[in-house]
C-alpha cells in the first residue's frame, strides 16, 4: 500500500506560489480529511493487534501443551527399571515404569507423549529452558530442585530397607570401605544434579567428586581405576553387582529415605503441576505405578538387564 502525501509551499520558499488554505481545492481537502481517517484507523488496528499478540503470549503452559496436542518429556533413559532403552527390535524404544507414568500422564491429559532422551546432566536444564514441559527422570524431592523447578507428589513410595543409596567399588576392594571415613580422598564417581551427587557432598565432605555423564560411563570408569567408587541407588547397584564380577556394593549406605519420586515442570507453571498431581493421586490410589515397575524389571531381565526386585 503507497500513500500519498500533499506538499505545500508558502511564499517563503516559492514566490510563485501563494499558499492560503482557501486556495485549496474540494478534492484535496476531502483528500486530507480520508487521509487522517486512513491513519487513525491503521493506528487503532496496529495497538488491537498489539493487545491481542500480548493476550496469547499469556497463555499457560498446560493450554498450549492441550492445543499442541503433544507433551514433551525429558529423561535419562541409562536408570533400569524406571527408564531405559530396548533395541531388541532394531529400534531404539524408551520403555520403564517413569516411560508409563509420562504415557499415563499424556493420556489423561488428552495429548501425545514425545519423549526427549538426555544425559542425566541436561534433564534438569531442559525444564527450567523451556525445552521440555516435564521431566521425570527417577526424580528425588531436593530444596535445590523445588526452588528452581515445580515439583509433584511423590509416586512409586516402597518401604525401605536402608539399602537405597550407596557406593559402588571394586569387588577386591570391598572390604577397605565399610564407613565413610573410609571414603576419604577418594575420587566417586556421581551424575551432576543428581541425588547420589548431593548424597556425597554432604554426607562424604573428604571425597573428592567426579562428574560422570551416565552410569554406564560411570562403571566404566570405576573398573579401569579412573575413579575409586561409584555413588548409585541400590537397585542400580545390585544390577551392577549381578552383571559384573569386578564390582560389588560397599556395606557403607547413604543416610537416606525416599519417601517416593517427583515429576518436574518449569517454575510457576502451576496449573500444569495441579493437573499432574491429580493423575498422580490417581495412579498412587490404584497402584499403577508399581506394577509398571514389576512389568519393566521382568523386560529388562529379558534384554539380560538384572534388577534387583
């Protein structure tokens, strides 16, 4: 669209022309008049588009996820029997109980699950970014988590035996570390943000940490003496225990009692986070979550995954 505009010249600037608004004609005065419609019109458009741009952008995160039609989940899939990977297909397939929670999750909310696979490092950031709606990831409660994430009710609660989080080290060494003074100096191996990681700084302030990237590389590391020991869950640690000679579990355990997992959403996303308590409470009631668990630990045994029941 061009627009047109007059340009007039008083005597000043052009002694052949002299300007007098009586000199104008009808037409260009009708022309003026169109012209400061046209404007003002254009103007009221531009801020009701502004409004309206503003009105969407307040939009809440459970809304778009519902209007997307698809919710996104970050996880670390190296955490048997929760979540983890099966490429017994030829296909790499996310499959564990937290893989059917966020199903479950996606279901009631009427929407697709699209799963994000990461590092256990990067899940916790995929949240407070934005690039993920939720994440669960074997997710403990942590004042550090509930200050920078929304964090649900606890699902898959289990009585404990005190066994939940301790120290993998090498078998032939089992015996020099029954304590945690034992511990001393020595380099453990712990995923970044992860419980084990608080568990060691807080509970073992004379070890030195090693960041790992998976548990998997962990182990690894563990046995080509890179590290001295490995800070993992029980369940974890007694998979590794059945699979693999060279490692054993310290009778050294964390000071630690779950009281279940969480899922995470971005800060001040609460409509979302009341949604997902209500699917929680829900799954709790009928005790879904658990049998999830039974399911996935007898298809990681199939894939020749051992996890401790």
């Amino acid at each position: 669209m061009q627009f047109y505009t007059l340009h007039f010249r008083n005597k000043m600037y052009n002694n052949n022309i002299n300007f007098n608004k009586n000199s104008l004609t009808f037409e260009e005065v009708i022309l003026m008049k169109n012209f400061k419609k046209l404007m003002s019109t254009l103007l009221g458009a531009t801020l009701l588009i502004g409004m309206l741009g503003g009105c969407g952008s307040s939009q809440s995160r459970l809304d778009q996820i519902k209007e997307a039609g698809v919710l996104t989940m970050a996880t670390s899939p190296d955490f048997a029997p929760m979540e983890f990977e099966d490429i017994s297909s030829g296909e790499t397939k996310y499959v564990g109980s937290d893989i059917e929670l966020g199903k479950y999750i996606a279901e009631q909310l009427g929407v697709e699950l699209e799963i994000q696979a990461m590092d256990f490092s990067a899940v916790q950031a995929a949240v407070t970014s934005g690039q993920a709606d939720i994440a669960i990831s074997g997710f403990a409660k942590t004042e550090e988590r509930a200050e920078s994430m929304e964090l649900s009710d606890f699902y898959g609660m289990e009585e404990s035996d005190g066994k939940g989080q301790g120290l993998l080290v090498l078998a032939d060494q089992v015996d020099n570390y029954t304590s945690a003074e034992d511990f001393s100096g020595k380099l453990i191996g712990a995923q970044n943000g992860s419980l084990q990681y608080n568990l060691v700084t807080s509970q073992l302030p004379d070890a030195e940490v090693e960041l790992i990237s998976s548990l998997n590389d962990g182990l690894l590391m563990l046995q080509t003496g890179k590290i001295d020991a490995l800070a993992v869950s029980g369940d974890n640690g007694e998979m590794f225990e059945q699979n693999y000679d060279s490692v054993s579990m310290s009778s050294f355990y964390f000071d630690y009692q779950s009281e279940g997992n969480v899922v995470a959403a971005k800060k001040g996303e609460t409509e979302l986070m009341e949604a997902i308590n209500e699917i929680i409470a829900d799954v709790n009631e009928q005790g879904l979550y658990l049998q999830w668990k039974e399911e996935a630990t007898e298809l990681a045994k199939s894939l020749g995954i051992e996890v401790d029941e």
